[in-house]
C-alpha cells in the first residue's frame, strides 16, 4: 500500500547536525519517521536497506554533491521522491535540480511551515503517481499518443511506461518490426517530467557509419573535410530531453564505445574539439533483434547493453494481442477515412475474421498500411473479403496454429465468392463452376438460407 501524505519514510542528506536535527523534529512531530545522514555516502548504504518515500537533500555537501545523489535516486529508486534544500539559492542551481528530478526546491532559511508544505507536496505527488502504477493502465490517455489496445499482453508494456516515465533511467524496447517500439518511446517521454523538451529519434541503420558520430555529438568548424561550420550534434539538440536510438543492435562498436562514454559522463566531446560538454539527455533504445544474442556474437558491447537495459520493455507482436487488431483496425479507418473525406468503411464478419486470423508478419505497421490503401482503393461502404489481399483471403492460418479442414476451406471459399458478388447466387453458382441446386444444398448445411440475399455471408 502506498505511504499516505500524514505518513511517511523520509531521508534527510545534510551535513549540519542541527539543521538536520530541526527538520527531524519537525516532520516527527507531524507523523513522518525520518532517518538522518551527514553526507551521500552515508546516505547511499542507508538506502541499501530502508525504504524510503522522500528523499530531502542538501545541494552543497562535500565529496559528492546533493545532485549526485539526486541523480541516483532517479536512476535506481523509481519509488521514491525527491526535495532539494539549500543555502546557496541561484536561478542556475534551482534549473539543475529540477532537471535533476528534484520535485521541489527549497531555499535555506525556511520556516517551519514552508518545510511542512514542500513535504506535503511532493508526498502527495508521490500518492498520485503511486496510484496510477498500480491501477488498470488508463487505456484512453495513452490513446491520444498512439497506443491503441487493452489486450492483456499489453497490460505489462502499459504499467512499464508509466514506471519509466517516472524516473530518467535508461529503457531498452525489444520487439519484432512494426510492433511500435517508437510509439512507446514516445510515450514515456511525453507522460515524462521532460515531456516540455525535445524528443529526436535516431535511425542508427539509416545514418552512414562515415556520418554517425558527427550526427549524434556534432562537430567544430574545420574538424574535417567539409565541416565548413561547428554544428551541434543530436545530444546537444536534445539537452534536457531524450534520445530515441531506433534498431540500435545496428550501431557502429567504434560509436557504441563512445555513447557508453556519454552514458558514463554525461558529457559528449565534439568532433574536432578539445573541450567537453555537459548534457542532460535521457536514453530510450530499441531493437528488433536479441541484443544479448548479438553481445555473445560480439556484434554489441556487454556494458553498454548493461548500460541501456535498466528498464526493459518487451512489445509483443500483433498476432498475440488478440481483440487488439479491430480496435487498431478501426481506428485506422476512421483515421484515414477522415484523412480522405470519406464515410469509414463497414466490415462485414468475413472481413473481420480474416483480420483476427491473420498472422500479421509486418505487426502493427502492416496493418495500417492494409487499411490505408483499402479506405483509398474501396468502392462502396463496406469492405469485404474481395477487397483484401490474396495472402489474407486464402491463409490456412487459424487461432492456436490448426491448420483447416478441407471442408472448411470449400466453405469459406463459398463464402468469398457469395460476398464477392454481393449475394446473388445464381451468378455464384455459375463463378464455382456448379448449379443452383448444389450450391443451394452446400448452404443449408451452412446454416445459409436461400431467402437472405446475402445477409449472414461473410
């Protein structure tokens, strides 16, 4: 159960003794029960064994800093919260925290009813987040960013963004093509704390080896042959932002090496320059293929996949999210129906259950492309059977892997051929190569009646 606002575990990180004896006795005196550390070292073991759902820190302390401890915090402990005191109040200082995860910024001296009201705040921001984590993932807010589905294999992938998008830890999205890998990137980013900064999506098998680094760290007027102007790389362009690496499995080792090193860092050294630059960039890859596979291959470094694979996200393909392909189906209809000033199309139950039997080889991706040229290509209102591909029409392929019956093929295929010819079967009759009486009797033993014009076919 969530920790309530009157309530809490809370870590105070100061290096003078009284002012961490004031806080203490404060926030005991209001219910909270407060554990006290005089410097980050001592703060990072205490946190190694306590849980904790606020953390209060000083900015300046020596050796490591608030900021770096700030930082940590993020990365590593999705579930607490983060308040940031400090003597030395600067516009610059309040920014850093912030951009560090501090959710609230106080300034030494503070009376005792500005350090009860932070608390609350951030408490209570820490109750609403806690809240949303653990209930049924809220399927119409991710709806307006692209994620379009409540099946229960996407239950796991929804409640992974909502964590990621709480922290500013590394995620790696693994998944086949077209499963919509960047859509969920996207997602964590703009239901993030940096969703008012820039997201750039990098497509590292579409940026030539020759280019890559440039691209990603930019480079100094002169640093080669061509460089008539210093120009700011992807990093650079996304402070305080994120990086989306697209098919990272493809990445250079030589630019594997040096992301690694900015990871590590924080700052990235353009190309030509002397000097490095800090960064705050948060990192969301994916992959389409099995990045551990390609480690032991030695096709991608151990410590960067290590590096990356802080929060993973496992996207599962189309044929595996069940109702999922007709919500998405719609919606793309009346995506692109819009789009083309058009009614959206009707499916007739033929239709449909070609679509859920489908393997879908090209995943979400495919199906949108299939629905955009059929709103364009269709006459009529309704989409039929007809109107899909062939490879949709005639697959064998049947929920749990059975493959049909002759006899189920012959029916569907009667089917196909009534729908195409919007029921009238004399002229079915005469397309199968058999009379009316024959295929009159093929149709009652399908349940088909000679009276319904069609209605029920498909």
């Amino acid at each position: 159960m969530p920790a309530s606002v009157k309530s809490a575990q809370i870590l105070v990180v100061d290096d003078a003794p009284l002012t961490l004896e004031i806080i203490k006795r404060n926030l005991n005196a209001v219910g909270h029960n407060v554990f006290t550390a005089l410097n980050v070292e001592d703060a990072l073991r205490l946190l190694e064994t306590e849980s904790v759902d606020l953390l209060i820190t000083d900015l300046k302390m020596p050796r490591a800093s608030g900021l770096d401890l700030v930082r940590y915090v993020r990365e590593n402990l999705h579930d607490t919260e983060v308040m940031m005191i400090t003597g030395y109040a600067t516009i610059e200082g309040a920014v850093e925290a912030v951009k560090a995860g501090a959710e609230e910024y106080l300034t030494k001296p503070f009376t005792d009813e500005e350090l009860l009201n932070a608390v609350q705040r951030a408490l209570k921001i820490l109750s609403a987040r806690r809240a949303a984590e653990s209930a049924p993932p809220e399927v119409g807010g991710l709806r307006a960013l692209g994620l379009i589905g409540k099946s229960p294999a996407m239950l796991p992938v929804y409640r992974a963004i909502a964590k990621a998008a709480a922290t500013s830890a590394t995620v790696l999205i693994s998944g086949e093509s077209g499963t919509g890998k960047e859509l969920i990137a996207r997602a964590i980013h703009y239901t993030s704390r940096r969703s008012s900064a820039p997201f750039i999506a990098v497509n590292c098998a579409g940026i030539p080896e020759t280019l890559l680094e440039s691209e990603l760290f930019g480079h100094v007027k002169g640093a080669f042959t061509g460089a008539h102007e210093t120009r700011a790389g992807f990093f650079i362009a996304a402070d305080g932002g994120a990086l989306f690496f697209d098919e990272i499995g493809e990445m250079p080792l030589a630019i594997q090496a040096k992301l690694l090193r900015v990871l590590q860092d924080r700052e990235v050294t353009m190309v030509g320059a002397t000097k490095s630059r800090a960064v705050d960039v948060r990192i969301i890859a994916a992959a389409n293929r099995n990045l551990a596979a390609s480690v032991q291959l030695g096709q991608f470094r151990k410590d960067l996949f290590f590096r990356l694979d802080v929060i993973p996200i496992i996207v599962p393909p189309l044929r595996e999210r069940g109702e999922d392909c007709l919500m998405l189906a719609h919606h793309f209809l009346e995506k692109y129906s819009a789009l083309n000033n058009r009614k959206p199309l009707k499916l007739t139950d033929g239709v449909i259950r070609a679509l859920q039997e489908y393997n879908w080889p090209g995943n979400v991706r495919e199906l949108e492309n299939l629905i955009q040229r059929l709103v364009i290509m269709t006459d009529g209102n309704t989409l039929r059977i007809s109107d899909l591909p062939v490879a949709m029409r005639f697959s064998i392929h049947r929920k749990g892997g059975a493959v049909r019956t002759l006899n189920e093929v012959v029916n569907d295929h009667i089917r196909t051929v009534l729908e195409s010819v919007g029921g009238n079967k004399s002229r079915a009759a005469a397309i199968l190569g058999i009379d009316r009486s024959t295929l009159r009797a093929r149709l009652e033993a399908m349940n088909i009646n000679e009276d319904d014009g069609g209605a029920g076919i498909g």
